[in-house]
C-alpha cells in the first residue's frame, strides 16, 4: 500500500489515540503502534513523519520502554511528546532528570521566534502540562525553543536532522494551537499531502469492497447503533442485494428505534439491500423473565442474540463473507496495535457465531475512528439521528432495567428515556443558538434506568406507589472515567415535571450524580 501515513508510537501515554485522531484532523493519515514495534517493520512502511508519545516512566532507567538509536537516524522525521521528548533527548546524549516538582495542567508558555513547529503562532500560549521529569540538558546539536516558568527546556529542535521535542502536550485541547503545531509538523515538516479524506476513503473502500467480494455474498449483524448502520450503507451502495443485514429487535432497544432502523435500511428505504428484521421481543422477555443478577442478564441477552443470529443465517444459506464494523479504537485497544491494552470484555456483546458458514470477515472501517465513521455515515447520507446517536450498550435497556426485565418495565423506561433526551437536546441546541457553541455541560452520553425501587407518593388526590426513575448524564473523554454532567437544574426540572405527567407508572425522578469510578457509565 502506498497511502501516505505518520505513525505514533506509543510509550503507554493516556493521549496515544487523541494524537492519531489530531494527525488525521490534519488530513494525514496515521496508525499507533506500540514501542515494542520492530525497527524494520518501520522502515517498510517508509512512515513519512514519527510521533513519540507519552508515558508513565522515567527515561533514563534501564528497564522504561525504549526505542534504539537508529530510529532517529533514519531520515524521517520525528516528533518526541512528553516522555518522547525526553527518552530522544536521553538516546541523543541530553540529560533528563527527575526533579522535586512535576507540572500538570494548562501553563503558560513562551516561544523562539524560530521555533518551527510554532512558525507563525503567537509567541505566548497556554499549554498542557502532564510531567514530572524533565530534560535537563538537550541532547548535543539540539536548540531550546519554549519554556515555561518551572521547566526552561519545554521544546527543542534539531531542524537540520528534522527531529523535534515537546515537554507539553500539543493534542490536548487545552493547548492553544495545538493542532496547527501538529499541522506544522505533519504538513510541512514531514511534508504530507493531505490526501486523507473521507470522501476519498468512501470511493477507494467501495471498489476495495467490490474487489474483494466479487459476486459473493456478505452478511451483516445490524444493530441500529453508528458502526454497523454506517457499515450497511457503504456494503450496500459497493455491493447491493449482495448484501443482507439482520437486524435484531430483543426489544430492549430504545423508543422508535426498531422502526428507524427499518425505515432507513428496510423495503422502501434508501438501500436496495437484503434486509430481515427479527422480532424477538416476546422471546427475550420470556427468556429474561425472572432473572435479576446483571451478569446472567447481559450473557443471556448476548447468548440469545448469537443464536437468533445464527437461526437467521442458516435461513439464508452459505455466505462468503461475513462483515463486522470494528473500528480503529477497537484495535488499539485490543491490544493489536498501541501499547495500552485494555479492553472491556462486556463490550465484545457475544462475540462471533460459531455455527454461521462463512469464509472470511470483511472489516471495512477498521481504521477509522468514530469521528472518521461518522463523517462516512454523513457522506453515505445516513440521517442525522443515526450518524450522531450516543452510545448504546449491546444488552440495551436490559441493563438500564434494575432487577427483572419485563415489557412493562421496557415501556416505561423507553418513555422516560425519550423525554429526558429530548429535554436536553432541546436545552443544548437553545443554548447554541445563543451562544455559538455547545455548553458546557453538554453530555457524551445520557439516558434514563428504571430503578428497581417503588415508593409512595401523591397525584391528585390519590395516593401512588409507583417506580423511581434515574436519570444519567455523564461528561467523558474516553468512557473509561467519567463525570455527572452539571445539566441546568431548569433543565432537570421540566423533564422531571414531564416524566411524572406523561409516564404512567412512575412518581419519582433521581438525578445520579455518581462519576466513573467508583460508579459505571451503566446501571448493571
Ligand atoms: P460502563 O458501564 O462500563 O460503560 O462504565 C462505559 C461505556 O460502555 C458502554 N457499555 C457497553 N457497550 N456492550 C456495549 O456495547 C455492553 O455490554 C456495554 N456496557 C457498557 C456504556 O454505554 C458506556 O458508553
């Protein structure tokens, strides 16, 4: 492959993906590998720029994560950040030191006039810190080009040999100009074109596919959430009626949003594709009914999906190909590319079929990020509503449901979910209207549980024993640490006043205030 890529290297820093995602916002397209990554395998790729990441050690003990030498002698150019500024400037005779105080947060900092990477920049900004060693000492034919108050080496470049250091953290947000530092570098230092786009990547990936398959058949587990609906449009404008999507309703899916699914994909939608919608809704109540501990739950919801799968695509006979929406972070995380391997097992809801024929796995958006998916969805002309939907648990509300899942409960959650989110998207698109930008507190994700609790109040006259709904909004980068999303009090308030007087069956809002960890996200 010839595609003109930068890679990063990972060190094991928190920002590893927020640096490949600032590269390709640059439209250069990067991939993340872990330190450990064999010299030669990078010298094949002929990466056109490298990036060092951050990380948790210190660079000049024996036994930190490393690179050799070599890495910075190959012509290419590199970019060290944080730890990576540091292990350049020790493999290049500079001198890092641990001293009494570290530096974390937004910093001011000033710029050389002849800093590159700053090149037209204002020559003051704020940056994000995030270190506790520092360089001492830049390594031999390198100049210092930044410092800070508490760290006087905070850039140095080497332009001759095209090697450049950071100590702060250009792909955080907090750091001003961040993005057009990294542009500086993959841009015009390491000279990239810029060919990354997704209305290219839509072209190439279609004829790849079309490739690929040939006259065969591919089938696809449809969910409704972002990867798989965006998966279905690209299979379906490469291929057609070669393709067939099973979509599943275990009835634990949110309000409409079966209908939604089948109104885009279904007969008379925008796609001529294959398309069976299962309605296992009765099934699965029948299944869960009874069963209150949330682990057997989620395995039970996951196993019975797998099967109802696998049912389906016995019905369609043998196919070449089955496809699956991983995507890039999935990857990473997996361990298969960066350093940082962690991963939810819970999130991999069943796994694959056992018993479905097929030859292959085709996984079209495998290196894209959710940002890069969405805009394929928009490109494919998805509606709004699918391309930009939040987060949705495989299991559904079975695990926003506390205690045993039953139809009714399905129907109340459903309902008060559906408020609490029009509530505040209405709320967040009033405020962006009036000030230009979202608000602050707007949510990464945010929905509705029915707890499990009944207790007593007062409607009219009467006297209720009703549910206890919880309502969740959570501010996040990553999903793995999470924050209560400071929503309106106002906002809070009128939905709160709507659930008790549109949903039967409930008298009692809760707003959890609950951050990642010690909560979850989810309910169970
Ligand atoms: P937790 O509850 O683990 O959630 O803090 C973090 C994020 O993961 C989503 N989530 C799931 N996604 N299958 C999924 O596909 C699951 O079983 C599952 N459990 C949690 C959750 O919605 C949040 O975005």
């Amino acid at each position: 492959m010839t595609r003109e890529r930068v890679i990063v290297i990972d060190f094991g820093g928190q920002y590893n993906q927020l640096v490949a995602r600032r590269v390709r916002e640059c439209n250069v397209y990067c991939e993340i590998y872990s330190y450990k990554i064999d010299i030669e395998k990078i010298k094949e790729m002929n990466p056109k720029g490298i990036i060092l990441t951050g990380g948790p050690n210190s660079a000049y003990q024996e036994d930190s994560p490393s690179y050799q030498k070599e890495l910075f002698e190959l012509g290419i150019p590199v970019l060290g950040i944080c730890y990576g500024a540091q292990l350049m400037m020790h493999k290049l005779g500079g001198k890092v030191i641990t001293p009494e105080v570290g530096e974390y947060g937004k910093t001011e900092i000033h710029f050389e006039q002849n800093g590159v990477l700053f090149k037209d920049l204002p020559d003051t900004a704020i940056c994000w810190m995030s270190h506790f060693d520092r360089i001492l000492e830049a390594a031999p034919g390198f100049e210092v080009v930044a410092h800070t108050a508490d760290c006087p080496i905070a850039a140095t470049q080497n332009v001759e040999k095209n090697l450049y250091t950071v100590q702060f953290h250009p792909e955080v947000l907090h750091t001003q100009n961040g993005t057009q530092m990294i542009y500086n570098f993959v841009r015009k230092i390491c000279g990239c074109e810029g060919s990354w786009r997704m209305d290219s990547f839509v072209e190439n990936t279609i004829e790849e596919i079309r490739t690929k398959v040939g006259d065969g058949k591919v089938l696809l587990a449809l969910s409704g959430g972002v990867d798989s609906s965006v998966l279905a449009a690209l299979l379906a404008k490469a291929i057609g009626p070669q393709l067939t999507c099973v979509f599943v309703d275990h009835g634990l899916l949110r309000k409409n949003e079966g209908d939604e699914v089948e109104s885009v994909f279904g007969k008379g939608g925008a796609f001529d594709i294959n398309f069976v919608r299962v309605n296992a809704q009765k099934r699965y109540y029948e299944k869960l009914a009874g069963v209150t501990e949330p682990e057997s739950k989620r395995k039970m919801i996951g196993e019975e999906f797998i099967r109802i799968f696998e049912e389906e695509a016995k019905k369609i006979g043998a196919v070449d190909f089955l496809a699956q929406g991983t995507i890039y972070p999935d990857v990473v995380e997996s361990g298969l590319g960066g350093e940082s391997a962690v991963i939810k097992s819970h999130h991999n809801v069943g796994g694959l079929p056992e018993h479905v024929d097929f030859k292959e796995i085709i996984e079209p958006l495998r290196d894209l990020f959710k940002d890069e998916v969405r805009k394929v969805g928009l490109e494919l002309g998805l509606p709004e509503y699918l391309v930009f939907r939040q987060p949705f648990p495989g299991p559904g509300l079975g695990i926003r449901i506390i205690g045993e899942v039953t139809a009714e409960k399905v129907g109340i959650v459903q309902d008060v979910d559906f408020i609490y989110r029009d509530e505040v998207d209405k709320a967040a698109a009033d405020y962006k209207k009036e000030h230009g930008c979202d608000p602050a507190w707007k949510p990464n994700q945010y929905f509705a549980a029915l707890t499990n609790m009944r207790s007593v109040g007062v409607m009219g006259d009467e006297r209720t024993y009703d549910y206890a709904v919880a309502l969740r909004a959570v501010n996040t980068v990553d999903f793995m640490t999470a924050e209560a999303s400071e929503i309106p009090f106002a906002v809070l308030q009128k939905a709160m006043s709507r659930i008790i007087n549109e949903v039967k069956g409930v008298n009692r809002v809760f707003y959890d205030l609950t951050s990642k960890p010690p909560g979850t996200v989810e309910f169970e």
